[in-house]
C-alpha cells in the first residue's frame, strides 16, 4: 500500500517502520507543521494514497477525516480523545461515501480482552453486590485521560452499572495498562491487559488499513476485527 501518516510523534514512528518491513511505501507524514494547510492543499497531498493512518491529536481529527474523504483516502484512526466530534466525523464521512475505521486500542489482545469484560458484565449483573471499578495507567505524555480504552470498557460494563470509577495514573513509560475489578466484602476478581510495547497498536493499524481499502462507511475496529481476522492474518 501507499500510504500517508498524520502524526510523525512516538505511533507514527513506530508505524512508518513497521509499514516499511511489511514492505508498504510510506509516502507522506503530516505533522503539527502541516496543521496551518489549507483543506485544498491536504487534499491535493492526500490524492494517490491507498490509505491514511492518524494518530496525532484529537483536535486534528475532523480536519483530517475531512481532507482523506474529500481526496478519495480510506483513513484509520487511532489517535483517542476525540468522542465529541464523533457526529461530525461520521456525518463527514457519509456525505463524501468515504471510509473510516477507527479504534481508541488496535492492540488485537485489548480486543480480545473488551470480549473478556463483557462477559464478566453479563455473569456479574445478576450478581449485584459486587462493586466494578477500572483503573488504567499510561506514559506522562498521555494527553487524554481516561484512555478511551478505559472509556470503551465502562461502556461494556453498562450493564452492571452506570456510575462506575475510572481511575487514571500518568506517570513514566508506560505502555497501557487496564484493569477491571469487581469486588465485594468476600473477595475480589481482577481481569488486566498489560501492553508490554506499542508494537502491537502498530501491528493493528496495518491491519486495519489493509482491510478499509475498498471499503465504505464508518467502522469501530473491535466491531469489525473477527471479520478483519477471517481475511488477514496478523503478523506478531
Ligand atoms: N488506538 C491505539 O491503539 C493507540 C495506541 C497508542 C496511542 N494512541 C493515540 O495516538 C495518538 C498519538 O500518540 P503518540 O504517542 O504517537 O503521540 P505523540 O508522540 O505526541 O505524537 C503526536 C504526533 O501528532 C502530530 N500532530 C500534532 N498536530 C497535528 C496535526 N494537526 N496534523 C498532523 N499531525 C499532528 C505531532 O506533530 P509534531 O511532531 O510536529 O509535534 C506528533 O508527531 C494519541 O491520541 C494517543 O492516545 C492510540
């Protein structure tokens, strides 16, 4: 694929390798510098590409979404934080026919493990004494917080309740951490994802945008990732 990358920050990097040893051509990346484009020039730079990858910063969004459909570019983001455009972003993208898959975690285990948290709010809510609580921890450059993870996972635990604690610690070099607990005066069950890289939200994305080529509509990546694995295989 050819591709085009908003965002050059610690994600862009680690995609532009990644794309370049699965032997992708990674032929433009926007950064904050290309923030003062006009809609025309981003569309001109943006034609050609099979797809585009953000992940940059939530307020950059719509105006990338805008500027890929607009030129006829899948786009994958992956950049968190931007749920209050996300009406804007989907009617954008409906009025141009244009393709967006995105997700707040590409890591295929944290999709695996929304399945997890979701089963464990079924089993838990004829269960009601048992208190649901999350906790995530990120990096110190995080700029959102909660993650969106933890935003996806309190929406999974709905129906256990809907007042449910998020905790979030910034601190150091952490990859991404999440835990869902449910606790009661007898005992506690914990499930935790640990990311150990962020090679794994790399390996996704790529993932993703092989499979939104051709595509069209707005798709959330873990609605769509058992059919994304039917047809592709991840490489670890
Ligand atoms: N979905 C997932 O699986 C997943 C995983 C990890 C991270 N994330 C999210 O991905 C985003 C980026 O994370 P990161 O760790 O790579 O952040 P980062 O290291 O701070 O990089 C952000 C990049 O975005 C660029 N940028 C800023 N404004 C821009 C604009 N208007 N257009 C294009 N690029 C712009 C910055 O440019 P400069 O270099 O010029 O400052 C920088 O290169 C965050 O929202 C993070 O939460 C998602």
């Amino acid at each position: 694929m050819k591709l085009a990358l908003f965002g050059g920050g610690a994600m862009g990097r680690l995609i532009s390798a990644r794309a370049k040893d699965e032997g992708h051509e990674v032929a433009l990346v926007l950064t904050s510098r290309d923030a003062q484009r006009s809609a025309d020039e981003l569309q001109d730079l943006l034609r050609g590409h099979d797809a585009a990858i953000d992940f940059s910063v939530a307020g950059a969004v719509l105006s990338n979404v805008t500027a890929c459909v607009r030129a006829g570019v899948p786009i994958v983001v992956g950049t968190t934080g931007w749920s209050l455009h996300e009406p804007d972003v989907r009617r954008v993208v409906e009025e141009h026919g244009g393709a967006l898959l995105y997700g707040a975690n590409f890591s295929i285990g944290v999709n695996i493990f929304y399945r997890i948290v979701a089963r464990a709010a079924e089993l838990f809510q004829d269960v009601p004494y048992y208190a649901s609580f999350i906790e995530e921890a990120h990096h110190a450059r995080k700029r959102d917080a909660p993650s969106g993870t933890a935003l996806r996972l309190r929406d999974l635990l709905a129906p256990v309740a809907d007042d449910i604690p998020v905790a979030s610690t910034r601190a150091g070099y952490i990859p991404g951490t999440h835990r869902v607990g449910f606790d009661s005066d007898a005992d506690q069950v914990m499930l935790t994802h640990t990311a150990r890289t962020r090679e794994g939200f790399a390996a996704g994305a790529l993932l993703a945008a092989g499979w939104i080529v051709g595509q069209q509509g707005t798709y959330e990546f873990s609605d769509v990732l058992n059919k994304i694995l039917a047809e592709r295989t991840i490489r670890k």
